[in-house]
C-alpha cells in the first residue's frame, strides 16, 4: 500500500483526474490519499498564509511558519517533494526510482510565487518539475506526478504486459499505433494501415514498429 498525502490551499481540487478510471478503482486497496489544507495553519484569525518577497521582488510567498505549523502538525515520515518549476525535471526514470524507493510520499503544492526556501530546505523537500514553463500552482504538477506514480503500483494497471512497450522504456518512445477499422473511411478517403500490420508476419510487424519508435531527445 502506497500513501500520499498533499499539501494544498486547495483541497477541493482533489482527487479529480484521480477520481476516475484505474485510480478510482484501485484507490484504497493500493493507494490511499490524504490532502492537507495548508490555509487552517495560516496566521491570526485570518489564516494569513503568504507575505510579500522580500528584496523588493513582486509577488508573494507561502511564509515558512505556515509550513511548519502544518508540518508539526501531520508529523509526517517519507519522500517529501515540493513542486516547483526549480526543481528537477520530472522523468519516467525519476517515476520508477521514486516509486521503487518509497511508500510514503508528502507533496507540497505552491501557490503565488512559491514557498519561502527555508522551509523547503529546512524539511528536505526534494523539488521537482514537471516540464520548463510556469503554471499557476502545484496542484496540477501533483497530478501529473501522481498519476505517473500511481499507474506504476503493481496492481493498479490490469495488464502488466502493458509497460512492456510503453513509451521511455528504453529510451524510445512509442511506435505509430493503429485499431480497426482497417479501412477507415473519412471524407471521401479510404485510410488504410500498412498491409505489415495485418500480416502476421511477426518479424516484419516487430522491424516496421522499430521504425516508426522515436528517440528521445534530452
Ligand atoms: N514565480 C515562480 C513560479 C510560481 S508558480 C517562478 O518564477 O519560478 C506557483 C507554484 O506553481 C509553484 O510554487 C509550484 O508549486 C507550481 N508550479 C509552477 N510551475 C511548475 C512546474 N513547471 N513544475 C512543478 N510545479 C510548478
């Protein structure tokens, strides 16, 4: 059993993409989830959870002491990872490690400009991105990550012979991939697939996908 928790301003956006498919079914009985919502350690009765950078940057930042009043609060142990576009570049390597590694995971979700670093590296959040562009908070990378870790728990994909061929095994992305109609008419137009696929001719299908496979380009 593998356990999440996150932390968020915004609870309700959970479980969303994860409310569905393989992830609904296999929550609970591979997976467990739990959100934090970071605005109830806020400061004072307004629950104040960010200040302005200082250095006379724009913006605002989640406060250290917000992080900490949660932290202590959840006492968590595990991987803790920060969401963040500084962080390192999210791959399927990365996936599998982390979820080889282990059990118990704490993501941080940012809001504003981001989390003051002193609590990142205070409570040894690893940062990791999901892709070199800004969006708007870290809920949407936790989603990302979580269904890239999620999907890798065995139990969770039906067929494992599934991972077999999938894209990054191997540093190849998946070759060009086709389903009936094998004759797909569309505007007039009779679209085929390639007569290999149909053959069953093992070694020419195997040569024809190899082809059609791209590189990965770092
Ligand atoms: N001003 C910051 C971006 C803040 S975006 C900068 O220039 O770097 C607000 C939050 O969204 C971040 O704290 C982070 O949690 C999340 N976020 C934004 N882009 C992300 C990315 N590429 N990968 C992971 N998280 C990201």
């Amino acid at each position: 059993m593998k356990n999440f928790e996150i932390i968020t301003l915004f609870p309700e956006l959970f479980p969303g993409p994860l409310g569905v498919s393989i992830f609904a079914k296999s929550l609970n009985k591979f997976w467990s989830m739990k959100t934090h919502d970071l605005r109830t350690y806020g400061i004072g009765n307004k629950k104040v959870v960010d200040d302005a950078v200082f250095s006379g940057l724009p913006g605002m930042l989640i406060r250290p002491d917000v992080v900490m009043n949660c932290m202590q609060n959840i006492n968590f142990t595990g991987k803790k990872i920060f969401l963040s576009p500084r962080g390192t570049l999210l791959t399927q390597k990365k996936v599998e490690s982390l979820i080889l590694e282990h059990d118990n995971f704490l993501l941080l979700c940012g809001r504003y400009e981001g989390v003051d670093q002193r609590a990142i590296n205070y409570y040894d959040f690893e940062e990791i991105s999901i892709g070199n562009y800004v969006i708007a908070g870290g809920e949407s990378a936790a989603f990302v990550l979580l269904e890239s870790l999620i999907r890798k728990i065995p139990g969770v994909v039906g067929n494992d012979g599934s991972f077999e061929n999938e894209s990054f095994v191997n540093d190849e992305i998946s070759e060009d991939r086709y389903t009936r109609p094998a004759k797909w008419s569309v505007d007039n137009k009779i679209i085929e697939v390639d007569q290999i696929l149909l053959s069953g001719d093992h070694a020419k299908i195997q040569e024809y996908q190899k082809n059609s496979r791209k590189k990965i380009k770092d």
